[in-house]
C-alpha cells in the first residue's frame, strides 16, 4: 500500500507531506523522514502477496450484497460535506 499526504493548507487543516510505503502484513517498508515534501522509493517482496490477510479475505467475498452497497439511500453527501460534517448520521433503510 502507498500513502501519501498533500503539503500545505486545505482549509483550516495543514497537510504536512508525509508519505509511506506499507507491506502487505502491515509493516511500513519506507517513509518520510521528516514532515515535508518528498519521495519515497522501497524494494517489494512480491513473495509477501499471496499469503497476505487481504488476498485471503478477497477469497470470502460475498458479491451477492454489492447491490446494496451501491444503492442510493437519498441521505448521499459530497466527500467535502461528509468530511466535516457535525450533523448525527440518520439510518435509512435500503428500498
């Protein structure tokens, strides 16, 4: 997995930069040394892949619940809104 962050402002939240790779297990295989802008690069053990929690749990995915997850419930916010939202989050039932 990688992660990066922006650096600067957004909003009245500072971005500081930091950046990580992280092994399939969980472990972090590389990161910023300090918050600011810069790159980071790791070699990856494709060897880790196959075993790891993820892959196995993708095995026992129930498809059949899909459509539900993508059904529109009318309670929809955009990712900004959502974000910074202090409204309690109202439970509606799907159709």
């Amino acid at each position: 997995m990688l992660f990066s962050n922006g650096v600067g402002r957004d909003d009245d939240e500072l971005r500081t930069g930091n950046a990580m790779i992280i092994d399939p297990y969980g472990r972090i295989v590389a990161e910023t040394p300090v918050p600011d802008e810069a790159v980071v690069s790791a070699d990856l053990d494709l060897g880790l892949v196959p075993l790891a929690t993820g892959r196995r749990w993708l095995r026992g995915r129930r498809p059949e619940l899909y459509g539900l997850l993508t059904q529109r419930l009318g309670n929809e916010l955009d990712p900004r809104a959502t974000r910074f939202s202090d409204t309690p989050v109202e439970v509606i039932a799907p159709q």
